[in-house]
C-alpha cells in the first residue's frame, strides 16, 4: 500500500491546492527538497523547496526528469483516451523530439 503524505501546497501553474502526495513506485518516501511533485489537475511538473513549498523547475531541471515524465504520462494514458493524452502533452508544453 502506498503512504500518502499530507501537506497542503499550492500548484505553481494552474493554482490547485493539492493535499495528498506519494511517491511514484509506491515507497514511503515523504516529500524533500528537489522531489518531483505532478499536480492531479493540469499534470504539470513541480519541484518542492525546503519547506515543502512548490515551485516550476528550471529548464536544467526539466531536462533531467523529462524521462520520468514521459513515463508517468504513458501511465496515465491508461486512463485517458489518445486525444485527452495529446491535449494534456500540448498544454505542458512537452514536444515530442524531447
């Protein structure tokens, strides 16, 4: 079972307060400085700061977890249809040759 951990931030794109976070791969790793949060409504990329606030990643940043979140997208296309996949890609502004 995956342990979700409760700290109430606000995403840095789209203004969501989202509460619940867990790691990917189901570990009970709690949220740190330099983890990875996806906001559960625009599926944006955060980084979180020391005192677990959010914020956008750099673009070196951005390079660096782009693989991870190609494969979390790919996840998450089992819930979604190909056009819904293809929209969230296009307002993350992710492009294909990345």
């Amino acid at each position: 079972m995956v342990k979700r951990h409760k700290i109430n931030n606000e995403c840095p794109y789209c203004g969501r307060q989202n509460q619940l976070h867990a790691e990917a791969g189901g570990s009970d790793i709690a949220p740190h400085e330099g983890a990875v949060s996806i906001c559960f409504q625009c599926n944006q990329p955060a980084m979180f700061n020391a005192d677990l606030t959010l914020r956008k990643p750099t673009p070196e940043e951005l390079d660096e977890i782009a693989d991870d979140l190609r494969k979390y997208l790919a996840m998450r296309a089992e819930v979604y249809t190909p056009t819904q996949l293809l929209d969230l890609l296009s307002r993350s502004g992710w492009q294909t040759e990345h």
